[in-house]
C-alpha cells in the first residue's frame, strides 16, 4: 500500500466508499462523480501506478479486474444490453489517481468515440 494513494486507502477500508464487490485482490467502489448509471472503479489492493506500469507478472492481476467488472456488469443487469470497461493512462487520457483502475460503465448508450 502507498500510504499517500487515494485508491489505496479506500481499498484498506481507511477511507469509505460504496463498496459493489471485494475480494482479497481487488476493491470495487461506486464512482463519487458518474459518468452514466452504474459507474464503478475497479481498483488492485496491490499499488501499481498506472496500466503502464503492468508488466507479465501482472496477468492475474488484470484477469481479477475483469472478472469483477463481469460479475458487476452481472448484477446491474448490463452484461446483456452492454457495457464499458475503461482502463486510462496518464493525464491526457484522464487518469486523474497514480493507481491502475477499471472503470466499468452501464446503464445508458455510450456514444464512440468516447470524449
């Protein structure tokens, strides 16, 4: 855990959040400020900065994060209709915490190209 990371104090349970699924190797949190219906942050308990910042030895890391965004897509009802897995990197993409996430977005029609 980085001790000054947003994300991982609210996967520590420091910070609250609406939890939608955890497990011992990911958080999934409701977004403070949604983008569309259901929007929700996928977040590692491990600190790893950025999708860049994934290497090999983060596959299973990944496969967790999908696995949760389908389980969550699941339970909204979206995995039929659709839904959006979003993964930024760096400022000029979005990414606004040092902390890879996913977010998974549902619930409406979601135009593309994106922003």
């Amino acid at each position: 855990m980085a001790e000054s990371c947003l994300f991982c104090r609210i996967a520590s349970g420091e910070i609250p959040a609406r939890i939608a699924f955890q497990d011992e190797t990911v958080v999934a949190f409701h977004d403070l400020n949604p983008q569309a219906p259901t929007h929700v942050l996928i977040v590692p308990r491990q600190h790893v900065a950025s999708v860049d910042a994934m290497g090999p030895e983060h596959g299973q890391l990944l496969g967790a994060m999908v696995g949760a965004a389908r389980r969550i897509a699941r339970e909204v009802g979206a995995h039929e209709s659709g839904y959006r897995l979003v993964v930024n990197h760096g400022p000029a993409a979005g990414q606004s915490v040092g902390h890879v996430h996913m977010h998974v977005l549902a619930g409406r029609k979601l135009d593309w190209p994106p922003g």
